[in-house]
C-alpha cells in the first residue's frame, strides 16, 4: 500500500471501513467533527403555527372523532425538520388539544411529565390525583409523572365552547432513556376525593405544611397556576420595575417547595413585553417553546447565515430551537407563555446563555 498517493489510500480506508462495518464498527475520525460541533448544531428548524391556520383543522378533527375514543384529541405540533417523530424539539413534544361539552378524556397515567396551557375556551377541568381543577385562558397546569389524570367539559354547547389548550410533554427525553411506562383507569374518570382548590391552599399561599409531604416528588405540589395571578404580577412589574432589555417582564414559574422549575424535566415562563418593546439579541442551549396570550408583536431569529421573522398574535404558537439568536418585538405589548428543558441542562450543568449587545 503505498501511503503517499491518495487515491490508494483512499481505497484501502474505504475496504477497512467496510471490513469493520461486519463487526458493527466504525471509525470516530469519520464523525468526530460531527459528534461534538464547534456550538450546538440542532436539527430543528423554528417554526410558526398561525392559530388562524391551525383552529379550523382543530374544529374538523373534533368532528371526526371523540375524545374519548381518541383518547387525546391532539394536533401534535410536529418540528418540520423532525417530521414523523412527534416531537417539536428533540427533547419537547407539544400538540394542541380539543375537547368539547359533554366530553371527556379518559383516565390514565404515564412516566412523561405534561404541561396544559390554556389556549382558548371555558368549561373544561382536569383532574389530577383525585383533584379537579377548572382551565381558563391562560392557566398553567401540570400533570406530574405517574399520576392519574383526565379531563372533561362540564361547560353549556355554545360557540365558544371548544376548549383548546397546548400539551407539553417530555416524551422525547424518556423515550431518549428508554422509561417510558404508560397505564389505563379502569374507570373513564376518577373519583373526586378532594376540594377543587386544596393543593393550591395548601401549597401556593406562600407557606408549606409544617410537615412537608413532597407528594408529588421533585414536581411542584401546585398543579394550578392561574392566569390572574401571574398577569397581576406582570403588568405591576411592567409599571413599577425595570425592564429587561432582553426578556421584557419575564419570570419563572417556581415549586415552591425547592425555588425549582415546576416539573423536573421541564421550566416554564410568563413574560409581558411592553409596548414599543425592542429586545436585544439572545441566544440559549434550551429550546423553547411560545404560546402567545395577549397581544402581538415578532421574533427574528438567525443562525449560521439564515434569518427568519415570525409575526405572531393572540393563540400563536412557535418554536426557537436550540442556539438560535433570537430578538423579541412588540409595538402594541404582548405576554408570552414559553417552555423549555432547562432544568435538565441545569441538573447537568450544560446550560449557556448568551445576552448579546
Ligand atoms: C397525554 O396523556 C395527554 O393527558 C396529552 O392530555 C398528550 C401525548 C402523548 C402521550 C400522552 C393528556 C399526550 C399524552
């Protein structure tokens, strides 16, 4: 074999790799580069589901089919870089889901951890470990890991009955691990054992039992976090403190337990962009997802030598992968609910975050 010409050599690799390839080898020195980039190189492409585009087809499917024999009747929100693996981010699964008076979404539990937020509608209630609580626009709901669950619509059939909301889910990452476990109720609804309202007194008044029970685990033990409370607390922050150049008002939202996200594997957020917001450039390992509530307003996005520009209104949905540099807008103000994986960059201490000038 001679090593100087490469042409030869290229030939000998190429029959070595074919020879190790029987015995499921390969050589790193092929992938290296790849396996570990110079900065996060996702597959994920951002993405922008106008609700305007999305509703009508929401409202057919609800024709279509009930929720009960659906199970969930969802629109899951595909990655379009990510087709056929339901999921929105390699990590994140988010879909919008229907339900109609009447209706109701059996009982079951599963390993994943889910968020609901509520995108549209009144009348609706999920339970939760013998709890029920009612879903307005704009509530935060958590469904922990393995506990029992379902939903219903108690609410009158009038036009704006639909009620929407956006799933969140961790189904990727358990899928990832290989953990994901899943069981029916053997009745469609669970029994109501407890106060609608309980968890959030005992747990989101600022004060914990004596005693502290964790009953759901690491998960927050509030499973309600309604709209009311996080828009008052935005708007005062808007008029009364000062706004970040490059997230506007924004917070976390805490297990007031531990000062942690809500759910171990996924942070959520409500930020109030005021109006004639420009944002500074930002970009974040985690990638987000956003459900608009009020108002509008746009997001640039860029990486590499590729740009985008979502314009976005009230029940919107978008994704920013993984490193791209966004830069939120709003001429008019807007609040934003948005998810992400952070927890899980934290836990591993990979997280990174840049605020750009
Ligand atoms: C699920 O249990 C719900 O409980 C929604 O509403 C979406 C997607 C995949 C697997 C389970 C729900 C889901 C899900």
């Amino acid at each position: 074999m001679d090593m100087t010409d490469p042409a030869s050599l290229a030939t000998e690799r190429k029959a070595f790799y074919e020879a190790i390839a029987s015995y499921s080898m390969t050589p790193l020195w092929e992938v290296l580069h790849a396996l570990v980039p110079p900065s996060p190189a996702t597959p994920c492409q951002p993405a922008l589901w106008k609700y305007a585009d999305v509703r009508p087809y929401l409202m057919r499917a609800g024709q279509l089919i009930t929720a009960e024999e659906a199970v969930r009747r969802v629109l899951i929100l595909e990655n379009p870089a990510l087709r056929g693996q339901s999921c929105i981010t390699q990590s994140l699964y988010a879909g919008l889901q229907l339900i109609l008076p009447g209706e109701v979404a059996p009982s079951h539990r599963h390993t994943q951890s889910a968020l609901r937020f509520v995108v549209e509608g009144n009348g609706a209630y999920t339970a939760v470990d013998g709890e029920r609580t009612h879903m307005a626009p704009g509530d935060f709901i958590i469904t922990p890991s393995w506990t029992w669950h379902d939903h219903g619509h108690q609410g009158a059939v009038e036009a704006d009955a639909p009620v929407v909301w956006l799933d969140g889910l961790d189904i990727p990452m358990l899928r990832f691990f290989d953990a994901g476990f899943a069981e029916n109720g053997t009745a469609k609804q669970q029994v109501v054992t407890k106060a609608e309202g309980l968890s959030r007194h005992r747990y989101g008044a600022n004060m914990l039992p004596v005693r502290y029970d964790a009953p759901f685990g690491q998960t927050s033990p509030i499973f309600s976090y309604p709209y009311e409370r996080t828009r008052e607390a935005l708007f005062e922050l808007e008029t009364h403190a000062e706004i970040d150049a490059w997230d506007g008002a924004k917070l976390r939202y805490v297990n007031p337990a531990s000062g942690g996200s809500p759910m171990p594997t996924m942070a959520t957020f409500m930020q109030r962009l005021p109006a004639g917001f420009a944002g500074k450039p930002y970009r974040q390992t985690d990638g987000a997802v956003f459900s608009v509530v009020e108002g509008s307003g746009s997001v640039t996005l860029s990486r590499n030598d590729q740009l985008w520009t979502f314009e976005f209104g009230p029940r919107d949905h978008f994704v920013i992968p993984s490193w791209h540099t966004a830069q939120l807008h709003s001429m008019q103000g807007c609040v934003l609910f948005s998810f992400s994986d952070r927890p899980v960059h934290q836990a591993l201490g990979i997280h990174k975050e840049d605020r750009l000038p």
